[in-house]
C-alpha cells in the first residue's frame, strides 16, 4: 500500500484518499468490493472500484486504476491550457 501512496504523492497533491471494503458472501466465497475516493482540489474527485476474492488483489487493482485516472486528469488539463493559449 505504500508502494501505490508514495507514486501518486509522486503525481499529485491529494487531501484526502478514502478506501472502502464490503464483503459479499456467494455460495461458500466471499467477494471482496473495494471502492476508493481520491480527493485532489475542492471539486475534484477521482474513483476508482474493484472485486475479487482475494481482497489484496482488488486493493492493488484499485490503487492502479487511481494512478491511471490521475495520469489521464493531467495529459486533459495539458489539452486544456495548450488550447486557451492557442485561442489567445
């Protein structure tokens, strides 16, 4: 888990990183849901949601899609200012 905080203290400034875990019993399994709330600035928040039956597996999953999502908010806001300048 450190691992995955260290790289996205690497990409951004973060208030706030809320994970959540519910159990869900199928048969004689438990599927594990893990959901994560990364909260950036005031109005911005990021998702991320997983299942599986190995809990580890799903947190390593969710923390993978939060640093995708944060790498996809950034190349979005380089578009974003590349075209005002253009617009100017």
């Amino acid at each position: 888990m450190s691992t995955y905080i260290k790289k996205i203290e690497e990409r951004t400034d973060y208030e706030e990183l809320k994970i959540r875990l519910k159990q869900h019993q199928r048969n004689k399994l438990f599927i594990h849901e893990i959901k994560a709330d990364l909260l950036l600035t005031p109005g911005v928040k990021l998702n991320a949601k997983f299942t599986h039956k190995n809990p580890y597996k799903a947190l390593a999953q969710v923390m993978i899609k939060i640093i995708n999502e944060i790498k996809h908010q950034k190349k979005r806001n380089i578009k974003r200012v590349k075209r005002v300048k253009v617009r100017k």
